[in-house]
C-alpha cells in the first residue's frame, strides 16, 4: 500500500481550513483502501516533513501538492522533503487539470447567475509564481477555460510576476470590456482569495472550494505519481 499525503499551503483562514479538510474526506471517500493525511508547508501543522518522516517509516508515500500551479512550494518547499526518500514521490498540481477548469467555469456560471452578456470579460486570477512552469500551469488552465465559458479570458496575478490582477481589470475595461469577471483561481478562502476580492473587478467568482471534480484530480495525481 502507499499513503497519500495531501499536502496544502496552509492558511490562518477558518474558512479555509474547512474547505481543505472536506476536500480531503472526499478523497479519502474514493480511495478507502489507502490512508490518506493532511500536511502543510507554512501555516498550519503538521509539518510536511513531520508527516513524511513519520508515514516512510511504515509504507511509500506520494504527496500530492493541494496547490493549483507549480512554483516554490512545489519546486522547493516540497522536493526537499520527497528527493532524498525513493520511497517518496510527488504528484503534479492540480490546476492544469480539465477538470479543475469545469469547476471553475461552475464558479464563474454562478456569479454572473448564468447570464453572460456581450460586454462580458473574464480575468482567470491566479496567486503568482516566477517559476515559469507556473506560468505554463496558469495558462493551461485559461485555455481549458476558454472552452466553457462565452466570454474573451486574460489572466492576472495576485503576487511576483505581471500583469496583477487589478492591472489586468483595467486592461479588459480599457479593451472595451462592459463588465469585468474575476475567475478566483485559488483553492479556498484565505489570503489570496482576499486579494482577488479587492482587485476592481465588477464580479468576482467563488473559490473552487469543495467539489467531487477537485477529489478527483487529487486521485487522478495520487495514481499517476
């Protein structure tokens, strides 16, 4: 057998911690025969390291980033713990999946209340990373998204590289834009989602939140690592 460790960023965010912990049950719902654990990279405990220490001694391990793009926690924070183990591999992130993105067109339909209009643009606004295979992440998820819904989609950032999210508001308003969508590309309430509630944008979508599409991935990445 191998545990699957869900490892999240952490967050002060009660909303947040909720959301991550029913995220989990349900993939402990679609794989009962594996033990599934929670671990964190910052915030919150148990730490990844902790967790991985204590889980090798006993079977192998796969952790599987809760995180939607590669970047520092992934390249970083994360390989650190997993490289030195063979008996620990890591998952790719989720955010590049399809089905993340029709969970977020879910989102998107919702906040508009399932009407879209001419006008209608539509900013995908995801937390930020230099690392360029985040950029690459990020832009997969905006195309898969492109797919879904009937509105032009351009993307912003919330931290370390551009445009921001504001900056990119302001573009689509500048392009013509009649009403400013923006796709909250983050996992759960908590600091980023925060920031993308600030950003000017005319609406603003929901986290992904809890969603069987989300436990699936999660599965879906467990298997393939």
């Amino acid at each position: 057998m191998t545990t699957l460790v869900a490892c999240s960023h952490g967050t002060d965010s009660a909303a947040g911690r909720r959301t991550v912990a029913e995220i989990v049950d349900l993939v402990r719902a679609r794989v009962p025969d594996t033990k599934v654990v929670q671990a964190f990279v910052d915030v919150q405990e148990p730490t990844l390291a902790a967790v991985v220490d204590h889980e090798r001694s006993m079977d192998d391990v796969v952790v599987v980033p809760l995180l939607l793009s590669a970047g520092f926690h992934t390249a970083v924070d994360i390989d650190r713990v997993v490289r030195p183990h063979v008996e620990v591999r890591q998952g790719a992130p989720l955010g590049a999946h399809p089905l993340v993105a029709e969970v977020l067109a879910a989102r998107l339909h919702a906040s508009v209340s399932h009407r879209w209009f001419p006008g209608d643009h539509v900013v995908l606004a995801a937390a930020g990373s230099r690392n360029p295979d985040a950029v690459v992440d990020v832009a997969a998820a905006a195309t898969h998204l492109r797919r879904l819904i009937p509105a032009p989609v351009t993307i912003g950032y919330a931290s370390a590289i551009e445009p921001r999210i504001t900056d990119a508001v302001q573009a689509a308003r500048d392009d013509g834009a009649t009403r400013v969508v923006a796709a909250s590309h983050v996992l759960a309430p908590g600091y980023f989602a925060g920031l993308v509630e600030k950003c000017g944008a005319d609406v603003v979508s929901a986290p992904l939140g809890v969603d069987p599409r989300i436990a699936d991935v999660v599965v879906e990445r467990f298997r393939s690592a």
